[in-house]
C-alpha cells in the first residue's frame, strides 16, 4: 500500500488525555520547555496508538477534520496520527499534512505570561512540541502541503510565523459547512485560494450540518453546546453562534468515545446552563436532566466531566444545582477530602469570575451576569460559590488581570472579592488579558507583566495561596519559610518583576501575615481558612433583571448588541 493521501496530527501534548487530567493539559501550555523535565511526568506525553500506527485519541476539532473528510475520501486516504508515527505514514503519495492547533505557540492567554515567571524568552511546551510537528524531516523529504486549523491557529499568524514553518495554508473558523470545497482547492492548489482562509460568521454551520465524529477524542469531549450570546468582548466562543447539540447526536457523540476505549467523555460547552435554554437565558433545567441520564446510560461509561458554566444561572435558580448535583458529582473521578459526598467525589466546572471591579465588568462583559447587573457581579459570585460548594461543586475559576484600562481601585475591588471568597472551595486561576483574534478586543494590548502592579501581583499570589492550601489540603503554616520562594526571589523573580512581587510571593510561602500587613492591601493576619465552607450568604441580591427582550441563542448577534456598553465615564453614576 502506498503512503495515505491525507495525514492529520496533533502535538502529544494537546492530544494527551493522561490521568483525564485537564491540569496536566494546563501545566503543558504554561511550562517552558526548559523546565518541562522537572514540571511534566514524562508519560503524560505518551499517548496510546492502535498496532497499525493511527492514534487512538487526538482533539475533538481534529476528529472533526477527520470526519468531514471521510465524507469524500476512504480510510486508507485518511490516516491520524501522532508525531512518533509521523514518518510511518508520510510519504511520496501525501498531498497533505493537516496539524490542529489548540496552543501552538503558547500564546494564548496564562500561557506564555505563566512561563515568563521562569525567565524572558522562554517557550512553553505546547510551542516546542508543535514546532517539532512542523520541522518533522518527513515533512521536508516529501514535502506535503501544511495546513493548520484549529482555535488557536490565530497565534501563528500574529507571530507571523507561516514562512518559517512552511505552512501553505492557515484556516481559522468553524469548518463544517466550507470544508469539501476547501479541501478540494487545497489539493488542486487553487491559486484564487488565500493562504489565510478566515470563515465568516454567515459560514458558521447549522446544528444539522455538524456530524458525529468518527472516532474518539482526547478526553471524550462532547459537544452539547456550540458558541455563546453572552457577548463578553474577550472572548472567541462569544463570536460563534449560539447552538445547542440534538440529543441522539450527543449520545451518539458519546457511544463512539466509549467503543473506542474512552471511560469518561468531557461534556463541553461555553456554558452547560445554554443547553436548550429557554428565552432569556432561561436554564432548562429538564433538558439538562434528560441528557445527563441519556449520556450516563451508555455502556461502558464511567465517569463524565463538565467544562464551563456561568454563576448567573446558579443563583437565579438554586434548584438547578440541587437537581443536577445526583447526575454529575457521583460520576465524577475527582475527589477532594472536604466533599460531603459519601465517596468524597466533586466535580469542577470553568466558571469565568474574570474581575470583581464593576466598572470593568459593565465595560467588558456585562452579558456574563445577565439578568443581573454589573454592580451586581460580587453578590452574584459570592451566593453562587456558597450554593455551588454545598452542593460538592468546587469550581475551577478564572480571572483576567490587566484588562484595558485596569486602575488599582479596579484591582482592589477584586481583592475584596478575593477575600471574601477565602473560605470557599475551588481553584482560582489567575489569567492575564490576552486579545484574541477576532475578537471585539482584538486591537488591545496584552498585559504585560513587567507592568504589574503591586497589587495585580498581590492579587496573583494571593490566588495561589488559595490553591495551594485547597489542594494539598495545608494551613499557611505548612508552607511557613518555604526556602524556595525567596531564593526564587532574590535570584530571579526581583530581576526580571521588580520588587513589587517580594510580599505577595512571601505571602504564597506562608510568611507569618501580620509581618507583612503594612506592605500589603489584604490582611490575613489571624484568620484561618475556615474548612465548614463560605457561610450562607445572607444578603439580599437586588433583582434588577434587565428588560431585554426576545434574546435567545440562536440570535447571539442580539446580546451583543445589548452587551454593547456606553463608555467608562457613563457608568459611573449606576
Ligand atoms: C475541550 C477544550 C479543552 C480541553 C481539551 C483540549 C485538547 N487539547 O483536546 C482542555 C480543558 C484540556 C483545554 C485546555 C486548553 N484550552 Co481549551 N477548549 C476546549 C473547548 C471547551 C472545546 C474544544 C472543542 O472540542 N470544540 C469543538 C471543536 C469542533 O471545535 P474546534 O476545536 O475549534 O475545531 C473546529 C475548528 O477550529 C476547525 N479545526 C480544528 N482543528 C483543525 C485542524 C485543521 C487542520 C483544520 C483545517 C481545521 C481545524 O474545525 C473544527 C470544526 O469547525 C474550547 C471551547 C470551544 N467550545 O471550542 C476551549 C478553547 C479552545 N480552549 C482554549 C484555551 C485558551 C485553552 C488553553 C490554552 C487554556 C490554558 N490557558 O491552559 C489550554 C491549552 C491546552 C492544549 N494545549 O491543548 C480557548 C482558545 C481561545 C483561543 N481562541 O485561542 C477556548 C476557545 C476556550 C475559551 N472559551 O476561550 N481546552
Ligand atoms: S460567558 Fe462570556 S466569556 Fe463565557 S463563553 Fe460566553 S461570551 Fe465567552
């Protein structure tokens, strides 16, 4: 047999799905390269072939790629596979090497900023391994065309890194309804073809237009839901059209992981709560019911994991988690000591908390709180933390540092929000501000962290004291005069951040507060993370619903209209 038309491929770190350990995925994206040794277990970059060479789990966007093209050509002319097999399967008779591109530069946000912490210049694995893809020798021997997709092809084309890596084709966008015709000029090298193809919004596919993959993902990712209306400026899924996945396809989305292997599939979605939503942003909560059951039945399934939610449903409806709560935390495979379930399982969605400063909320991402109000967003987040975690749900919650224009009175307000979270359960995870391409804050500058605040910096370390005591279950005292910090401190970090981030890292080591307090804006001195768990929030959140009429998900364009924000200096008087 000669060598397959078609080979598709993934780096080993975005196709790993080791231990079902999105954090793994997380380390992989922010890690340098340099210090992947001592950060990354070795075999979470081996991932599992089947004895003829294809891979037996890349991601999902790649299996889709896959999908569509088994459409027009046959399995023996489209072959998956990783790096180590690449040479097995390129040869005289590809035409075409197709790479997915989650994080291939690691420049998306968290990433490169995070490796930055360990020097300047330094590449985080994700980059190193899909350059390895790109300077494979097979590929100069036989000289395939390259194309990558993937959502974060953008990255290749800010770096402007196309030449370098011999890239013929970058194609960026939901494929599904554009792809034959592509892939047909791709092939007869169509000279009218752009070498950046960029699929418009009126492009996107229906829901009907979208298949069942073919073959299993890394993590068994399901869609439910596809792109989001909540309009936040930052955000890429936000420019996607709202869809909700019929449930025969998520089903069978989900037979095909578990008769390939898979034990566990990822339920994903911008926001669980859009799944058959009802209007206004209504959480339909028997839709979600029934897809739960209907996933759960399936033979051979064990355990599912959740991606993202949004807080605003939560507290509008405290019912929805109570009735999700027996269809996800029993059948998760994370487990944490202070769980009250009786086999200590807990499960951990995404939930974007992005900033506790009003003013920046109202000017970025006003539809997240719907159909509460910006001013609104701390009570909002408190009461949602407090019912999410009596429930066994200890989420996974993100914030951005260094949005536009971010004053210190912006980033106090988020270390207000921040303390008062200190009792609650979860990861919190600070981000800095990236624009993302195609985004409505696309023109905008990255953070940067020679630009960090003080208080930005207390803020970050202050998330991972958080962390760190959550997860290893320790008090401050366990990590009291952790020698590393102030080596690190003094031989580096003071170099390249300055001495803002002294107290705030001291502060992660476990240095005793009350020596601190005067250099820092939060006091810790004498309070102990209380294990119980946040107190019920007593205070009432004022209602204040918007009146905005008619939004539902398929007309996404709608909320961002809504979320269109008048300027800073009009908000102030809300
Ligand atoms: C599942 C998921 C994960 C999982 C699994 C990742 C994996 N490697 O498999 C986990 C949780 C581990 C993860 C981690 C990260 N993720 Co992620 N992830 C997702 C999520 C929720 C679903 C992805 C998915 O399957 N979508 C459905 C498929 C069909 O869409 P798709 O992948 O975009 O593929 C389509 C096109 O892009 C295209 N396509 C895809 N591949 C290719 C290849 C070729 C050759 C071509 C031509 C086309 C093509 O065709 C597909 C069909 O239209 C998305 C949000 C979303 N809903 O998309 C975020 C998302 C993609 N992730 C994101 C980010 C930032 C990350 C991290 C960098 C986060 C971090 N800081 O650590 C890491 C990077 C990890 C890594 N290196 O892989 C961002 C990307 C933002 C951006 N535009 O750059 C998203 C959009 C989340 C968000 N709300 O912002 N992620
Ligand atoms: S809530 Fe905002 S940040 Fe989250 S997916 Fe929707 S638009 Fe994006």
């Amino acid at each position: 047999m000669g060598s397959p038309k078609i080979v598709l491929t993934a780096s080993s770190t975005e196709a790993s799905e080791f231990k079902h350990s999105v954090w793994q995925q997380m380390l992989s994206a922010t890690i340098p390269f340099k210090y992947s040794k001592t950060f990354i277990n070795p075999a979470s970059m081996v991932n599992d072939s089947w004895p003829d060479g294809r891979a037996k789990y890349v991601p999902n966007g790649l299996r889709m790629v896959e999908t569509l093209l088994l459409r027009d050509y046959g399995e023996d002319d489209v072959v998956v596979c990783y790096y180590e097999n690449l040479d097995r399967f390129v040869g005289p008779e590809t035409k075409v090497v197709a790479i997915h591109a989650h994080n291939p530069l690691g420049i998306s946000y968290a990433t490169d900023v995070y490796s930055k912490l360990g020097g300047e210049n330094l590449m985080p694995l994700n980059a190193a391994e899909f350059l390895k893809i790109v300077n494979h020798p097979i590929l100069a021997k036989h000289k395939p065309k390259i194309v990558v997709g993937g959502p974060g092809g953008w990255q290749l084309e800010k770096a402007n890194r196309l030449d370098e890596f011999n890239i013929d084709y970058l194609i960026d966008g939901e494929i599904e309804r554009v792809f034959s015709d592509l892939f047909r000029r791709i092939l007869d090298g169509d000279p009218s073809l752009e070498r950046i193809v960029k699929i418009p919004k009126a492009m996107q596919p229906t829901i009907d237009e979208i298949p069942v993959v073919r073959h299993r993902s890394t993590f068994g990712v399901v869609e439910i839901t596809r792109g989001c209306g909540r309009g936040c400026q930052f955000c890429s899924p936000a420019t996607k059209v709202g869809r909700s996945f019929p449930l025969d396809h998520i089903v069978e989305s989900t037979r095909v992981n578990v008769s390939e292997g898979a034990t566990e599939v990822m339920l994903t979605s911008e926001d669980m709560f859009l799944y058959e939503q009802l209007p206004n942003f209504g959480t339909n909560t028997d839709a979600l019911e029934r897809m739960f059951r209907a996933v759960l039945a399936v033979e051979g399934l064990e355990t599912i994991q959740l991606t993202h939610i949004t807080m605003a449903p939560v507290v509008k409806d405290p019912t929805v988690i109570e009735r999700l709560t027996p269809l996800t935390v029993p059948y998760s495979h994370l487990k944490h000591d202070e769980s009250t379930d009786p086999n200590k399982c807990i499960t951990d969605p995404i939930i974007g908390l992005e900033t506790g400063s009003p003013r920046l909320f109202e000017q970025f991402m006003k539809g997240k709180a719907y159909p509460y109000k910006a001013y609104q967003w701390r009570d909002v987040v408190l009461k949602g933390m407090e019912i999410l975690n009596r429930h066994n749900w200890y989420p996974f919650n993100t914030f951005i540092i260094g949005l536009p224009g971010e004053t210190d009175e912006d980033t106090k307000l988020s270390l207000d929000m921040l303390f008062d979270l200190r009792d609650s359960k979860g990861m919190y995870v600070p981000t800095w501000f990236v624009p993302l391409e195609n985004t409505r804050m696309q023109k905008k500058d990255s953070a940067k962290l020679i630009e960090m605040s003080d208080l930005q910096w207390e803020f970050f370390f202050t998330c991972w004291k958080y962390n760190l005591e959550f997860y290893r279950g320790g008090t401050l005292e366990r990590y009291k005069y952790s020698m590393g910090i102030p080596l690190y401190y003094r031989m580096l970090g003071r170099k390249l951040f300055g001495q803002g981030i002294k107290y705030p890292l001291y502060r992660l080591g476990g240095f005793p507060e009350r020596l601190m307090r005067k250099h820092m804006y939060l006091d810790f001195s004498g309070i102990k993370r209380n294990k119980a768990g946040m107190k019920p929030f007593e205070k009432e959140i004022v209602p204040g619903f918007e009146t905005v009429k008619g939004l539902n998900m398929v007309d996404a364009s709608a909320m961002r209209r809504t979320a269109d924000l008048p300027e800073p200096a009009a908000v102030a008087g809300d």
